[in-house]
C-alpha cells in the first residue's frame, strides 16, 4: 500500500491505495489548502480506493467503511474529493463550513445557501459573469469572527441536457477570484424555478438561524461552533427567502437592499 | 381560575445550548441532535418555566411579552415545549388541553392573532453528506 499524509483548516487526514497511480490521482482531487504532513502527523481518518477486479469497480473507503463506487477511478477520484471534503468541513476546529454560494458584489458579500443541486453554482457564476468576485459556488467558510474565507475550488456547473457536471475555473468564465475575508452584508434563502418571479420575504433573526443551521456542515459534530456561527450570521445580517427564477432579478434585489444598508 | 397554581415544570438548562434571537430563541438538544425554533410566544413561555413559578406566572409572562391573555394558547405552547423535551419533565395538562391545537385557536382568535399562536419548529440536525449528492460518480 502506498500511503500519505495531509493536512487542510486544522484537519489531518491519511490517503492510501494499492498503486502509487492511485495515490497520485488521489492527491491532484485534495480538498483546497490541503498540505502534505509527515508520516507521523495526526490524522483524523484514512481514506483508500480499492479496485476490486472481480467486479471491475474502484471502492472509495473511510476507516474500512465504503462509502462510494464508481466504474472507472476518475469517478472514484471524483468521489473521494467530495468525500474527504466533507470531512474537513465537519471536522475543522478552525471554521466553520457552510452550504452556500458566495460572491462579492460591488464591495458586499452575499450567501446564497442551499443544498447540492440547488442551483448555487449556476446563480454564482452568472453573478461572477456579471461583475462579482467569486467566493465559492459550494461552500461559505466562517472564520470565528464572522468572515467569511474564500473557497475557490473550480464551479460545477450543469450542461444543459448532460447529467454530470463539468468543472470550470473562475477564469474560464470570465471572472476573478476573491482573495480577503469579508463580513456577510445579505444572505438569501432560494430555491429556482423557471420563470419565477422573484418576492422575497424577510426571515425573523430566530428563524433566520434555524435555516442556516440547516446548511451548517458542523452541526452534529461540533453544535457549539454551528449554533454561534448561525447566531453571529442571523443577528447581524438581513435574511431573505423566496423562489428565484432569472439572475437578474437577484441582482435587482441586491442593489435595492445593499444600497439601503 | 382552577389551573392558575399549577406548578410548571422548569425548562432545561442541561445538554441544550440556547441562543436568544431578538423575541425568538433557538435551543439546540446536545442529547438529541435536534435544533428547535420557539416563536416569540413560547419562547416567552419557556422562558419563564423557571421550576418555581406557576402557570398563572407563565401566562402573565406569555401576555407581556405577546400581548395576548389566553389560557389557551400557554397550554398549548406547555404542551409544545413538552412534547419536545424542553423541559425538566412533561408539564401535567388539564384534559381539555391535551387535544386543543393551533388551527381551532387560530379560528377563535382570528387571524389578527395568529402571530401569537404558539409555534415551535424542530428538526434533526442536519449530517453533512445527506445533504450532499455529487453526481460525477455512482454513489453507493
């Protein structure tokens, strides 16, 4: 087995593999900051792919725990990044992670939080399109002071009548990275539908921080961090819900709402 | 009235971590995994279960902070804290209280008071890779 060690926002974890092909392709799909540590680093768990040949499939495991398959090992490549991803997202001492879009625009920085395959990729890359600098089409990195990091891994945009999604730098449409903190000036709950007419309601603070705990990856694993990070975010920042259909409408909304702040 | 002495339970002070949001608070249960929102009503209500006072003393509590005096409406808030685990112990409800819910006070107090019906919304804490589904890959 050929074996390493990494560390990325205070989390150490150990990626192995029969074949050092392997180990290689599983260190070019790391999480983002993530540093290779000495052999007797600290690790909080060990992830492998495994190939089994009999039925021609490549296993991604944690600790011996299966977690994913997949048919060629770029797919399990893909799997393993959003695995150990996650990983350091519930597990960082440091910050706290948070399901959501993020883009600056014109100097403020909004959250768009919401599940995978709620359209936040597609809203931050048409915002970036647009003007905006981009954070992160998937994660909102909260430093304990309220900041938020940028976490500018590649975008995940769907092609229209393609089931996979296809990675795409910030450059590659256009736009430019961020690279300082910002405090949260507008967070919007959303949800798209084509054709929607965007009518937004202001969310009370309290329940404000309900639905952001519910995007909050440390939740079950280090609640006292969620809650103050959620408590922090609600009681500072106007919070928006409602369905969302063309960009420009969030846009429109955005100018409105930030130049009143 | 004949409920007025009743001694009510006191909220939880264990295991539970508790932010106040201007008149809302959210508690989250350590011992549950679960996160619960109180609307300003029990919010007001499970404030004021401090293990000594009654419901007479939760109801006054219910009315200042609301604005309305229901008998009602801080059983059925008792109720909701209750049946959640928010506190110490499952308040004792006079019978007439046990089936009464938020839609038959919501039609005796009119709409104008619906804001201050008791609503208390829960949910398990969210583990991070249900809400997560890649789908570059076959997942297992």
């Amino acid at each position: 087995m050929f074996a390493r060690i990494y560390r990325t926002y205070g989390v150490g974890f150990g990626i192995r593999a029969a074949t050092r092909e392997m180990v290689d392709v599983m260190a070019a799909s790391l999480p983002l900051g993530a540093e290779h540590a000495p052999s007797g680093a600290v690790t909080n768990a060990w992830f492998s792919i495994l190939h089994d040949g009999g039925r021609g499939r490549y296993v991604v495991e944690r600790d011996g725990e299966a977690l994913a398959e997949a048919s060629d090992l770029e797919h399990a490549a893909a799997a393993f990044e959003a695995r150990v991803t996650l990983h350091v997202a519930e597990m960082t001492p440091h910050f706290v992670f948070m399901h959501a879009g993020v883009v600056a625009w014109r100097g403020h920085l909004l959250l768009f939080p919401g599940r995978s395959m709620s359209g936040k990729s597609t809203l931050v890359a048409e915002m970036v399109r647009a003007g905006g600098a981009y954070f992160s089409d998937e994660y909102a990195v909260i430093a304990p002071d309220g900041r938020v990091h940028p976490y500018t891994r590649p975008l995940q945009l769907r092609v229209p009548g393609a089931r996979e999604q296809v990675r795409r730098s910030v450059y590659d449409i256009g736009g430019v990275p961020a690279t300082g903190a910002l405090a949260p000036s507008l967070v919007v709950l959303s949800r798209y539908r084509a054709g929607a007419t965007w009518r937004p309601k202001r969310v009370s603070p309290g329940r404000a921080a309900f639905e952001l705990l519910q995007h909050t990856m440390c939740a079950v694993e280090n609640p006292p961090a969620a809650m103050d990070a959620v408590h922090r975010l609600a009681a500072s920042v106007p919070v928006w819900r409602g369905v969302r259909g063309d960009v420009a409408q969030i846009i429109a909304f955005a100018d409105r709402e930030l130049a009143e702040s | 009235m004949l409920h007025d002495r009743v001694a009510i339970p006191a909220r939880r002070s264990d295991n539970v971590i508790v932010k106040e949001l201007a008149d809302e608070v959210l508690v989250y249960d350590l011992a549950r995994s679960r996160a619960f929102c109180l609307n300003p009503t029990s919010a007001a209500a499970w404030k004021a279960c401090d293990g000594i006072g009654t419901f007479a003393d939760v109801a006054r509590a219910v009315e200042a902070a609301v604005g309305v005096a229901d008998g009602d409406v801080v059983w059925l808030a008792l109720r909701q804290l209750s049946d959640d685990g928010l506190l110490v112990e499952r308040v004792q409800l006079p019978p007439a209280q046990e089936s009464i819910g938020r839609r038959e006070l919501m039609t005796r107090l009119g709409t104008g008071a619906a804001a201050a019906i008791p609503f208390v919304v829960a949910m398990a804490a969210p583990r991070a890779a249900k809400a997560y589904m890649p789908t570059t890959y076959a997942q297992k």
